[in-house]
C-alpha cells in the first residue's frame, strides 16, 4: 500500500485529491481486478469513418485478449506497483482518439501524411498507421517502465502482423508494420519522428492531460511543481485554428499548468513534425489569475 499524502492546507481538496490519486479512479479499480475481469471491460471506440480497414482492425483488437492483457498489465505496474499515472486502457483509447483527430484536421486542410507522400498509398492507410501505434505505443510497460519504449517495439511486432493479415499484402503490410513502429519508438522523450505520423503520437501521449491526467509522471501523494501543474490542468479541446489547421485550446483552474504546456507540450511538440501545423492556447479560469495571464499562447 503506497502511503497517502498528509493534508496540506494550503492545498484545495480537488487538487489535493488529484495529487493523492494521479491515476483516476477507475484505472484505480480496474488495477484490481482479475486479468480476466479488466479484459472483459475493454472495449476501444474510435470512429472510423467509412475506413473499412480501420474497422476491420479494431474489430480485431476487441476480440484480442493477449493486446488486452498487456494493457491490463502495464496498468498494473504504473498505478498499483509505482503509484504513477494511468497507462490502462483508458489512455490508450484517448490517445488513439486524439491521435485520429489530430490526423484528420491536418488532411482536412490538404496537409499529406508520409504514407501519401512517400508511398503513394492513401489517408485511410495513414489512419491504420497512426491507430496502430496509438494502440500499442506503450504496451512495453508491461514489462517495465524503463526503456518501456523498447519493449513495445518487440511485443508489437509479430502482434501488428497478426492484426493486419489478409488486410495488406506484402511489401505494404512490412510497410505499414515499419512505420508503425517508426512511430512507437519516437514518442520517447529524446525521439525524432520521421514521418508526420509517428510526430502524431508523441503529441498524442502529451495530450492526455485532462483533469490532471499528466504524461510527467509524479510520485503518489508528493506535492511538487510537476503535481500541482498537473493538478491545474481541466480539459484540452481541438479545434480549427486561425492561422493553422490546428488550434490546442487548454483550460486550467490556476496558472501552475503552464509548467504542463512548456515542459511536456512544448518538449514534444518540437522536434515532431508538427510545429507549422498547430497553435496552442492555454485559458486560466479563475478571476484572479485571468487578470494576470487572461491568455497563454505557446511559443512553438
């Protein structure tokens, strides 16, 4: 049992309870349950859009215990034996999601994934590509945190194989496995991304920040820059922006969460790809603050 964080007065109580619990309470729950029973809740939902092979593709994942098992296991070891934030199902369904939303903003305005550019192949192949990573981009925390990134690689594999057979044939289905992979293994801190796909993910992961819902991970209970940041961070929107195809508009309770945009955002958006693409503005809510900071916008 991790040991609960001494009361803080200077703390509010949500905030304080999302410093005691970084992971929400249902990943809580559901590192609990019997392997069987966490599989049996997850199901991934992510429109696909008249994208037969993206349909196809998550049928397939819904009915792979193995897929789930990691998830489930990797959930297990972020937040019951570290005490860190959520890596279950749940991030991996909301990161997919961003990751399809972000992908269809920018081809919605004529910017053309490598899968086009570089293959001649189409943006449904681009969406398989970017879901697939989504979706096995951690699933090396099964293993161990510690080069986690790594892990995946070797899991994801022979795993990408399985799920696209009968769906691509060869070369393309190396093809799709490659860049796929290309993907997962840049969404490392110090990653380089390749393709605007593989920059989708790393910006992706960052973006589960949602009611606290951090990608830095911080120490159960311990009360630091890095949880109160956190802490402060209340919902991401994406939207169209104004001068670029994407606008990353992000509401906090106090200004604290601006360490979220420039530490982690920041870090990843550099370096991804997607740097001439998005704009991100960050709304401080409460009236004090706002007087202050009424608007934070993110220099990329």
């Amino acid at each position: 049992m991790l040991p609960a964080v001494a009361h803080d007065p200077g703390i509010d109580p949500e905030t304080e309870e999302r410093i005691e619990h970084p992971a929400p309470a249902e990943a809580e729950r559901e590192a609990r349950l019997t392997p069987a029973e966490a599989v049996a809740r997850m199901r991934i939902n992510v429109p696909v859009r008249g994208n037969r092979k993206l349909r196809t593709i998550v049928e397939r994942v819904n009915e792979d215990d193995e897929l789930k098992g990691w998830w489930h296991v990797s959930n297990v070891n972020a937040v019951a034996r570290m005490g860190i934030n959520d890596h279950s199902w749940v991030h991996i369904q909301i990161v997919t999601n961003i990751a399809l939303k972000l992908l269809r903003q920018l081809t919605k305005h004529h910017v053309e994934p490598a899968m086009v550019r570089d293959y001649g192949m189409t943006n449904e192949d681009s969406e398989v590509v970017v879901t697939l990573a989504a979706l096995t981009h951690c699933i090396g925390m099964s293993i161990h945190r510690h080069g986690h990134e790594d892990w995946s690689l070797f899991l994801a594999e022979p795993k990408l194989r399985e799920l696209l057979e009968g769906i691509y044939g060869e070369p393309d289905r190396t093809v799709v496995v490659s860049e796929v992979l290309q993907a997962i293994t840049s969404h490392r801190a110090d990653g380089e991304p390749l393709t605007l796909e593989a920059g989708l993910i790393r910006v992706a992961d960052a973006l589960d920040m949602a009611k606290g819902r951090s990608r830095i991970p911080f120490e159960r209970g311990r009360v630091s820059m890095h949880s109160l940041s956190a802490a402060a961070i209340e919902d991401v929107t994406i939207s169209d922006g104004e001068e670029r195809p994407i606008l990353i508009e992000i509401r906090m309770n106090n200004s604290s969460g601006i360490f979220q945009v420039d530490e982690l955002l920041k870090a990843k958006l550099v370096g991804s790809g997607l740097e001439p693409y998005v704009e991100v503005v960050a709304h401080i809510d409460t009236e004090t603050e706002r007087r202050l900071v009424p608007v934070y916008r993110l220099e990329i």
